[in-house]
C-alpha cells in the first residue's frame, strides 16, 4: 500500500517542552493519528475502519479509544434510529412468522 506523509511543524522550543515530559517524535506522531483519526471519526468525514487504520490502531482498539474520549461508537439522529428500530421489528416479525408456519416432512 502506498503511503502519504504528513508531516506537523512545531516550534523546538515546543518539541523541548514536551519531551521534558517523555513525549518523543514517535509518541507525538502516534499520539496526533489517534487524535485526527477519533475527530474525523467523529466528524464522519471517515468509517470506523478508516479511522482505526488512521490511528494506527485496530478496530477494537479504536472503539476502545472512541469510549476512552466519550465518543459514541454508534451515533445516530432520531430518524436514523427510527428507522433502525423499525427493520429490528419487520425481522423481528418475519422471524416469529416463519416460526408459525407448519414445516411440510415428506
């Protein structure tokens, strides 16, 4: 897979003040995908798999992140969950209708 990259300027006296802190290149990098990947996420600019793939991360992990910064996983308007609702119950109904029809055992 071809590979992007992007890279963050930042003033040195900045990069000092953080790695006082342990904060390396390498954690900054990691910790800025988690970050970006959780706001467009959230922002639905991409999929959870698109997001967890940005954050360097796999996808259980990305949800684990998302609930670690109280994102919902799942975040839907009043219609979008309305209309969820609606197929549980058709499947719902068409499950205990196939149940009631007698099976024919020739």
């Amino acid at each position: 897979m071809k590979t992007v990259q992007a890279v963050i300027d930042m003033p040195e006296d900045l990069y000092l003040s953080l790695s006082c802190f342990g904060l390396t290149r390498e954690k900054i990098v990691s910790e800025s995908r988690k970050l970006l990947g959780l706001k467009y996420f959230q922002e639905k600019l991409l999929s959870m798999g698109k997001a967890a793939e940005l954050s360097g991360l796999s996808k259980w992990d990305f949800i684990e992140h998302l609930s670690d910064n109280n994102v919902s996983v799942i975040d839907y308007d009043d219609d979008e969950m309305g209309r969820e609702f609606e197929t549980a119950e058709n499947i719902a109904e068409a499950l205990t209708v196939n149940r009631a029809r007698p099976s024919l055992h020739l």
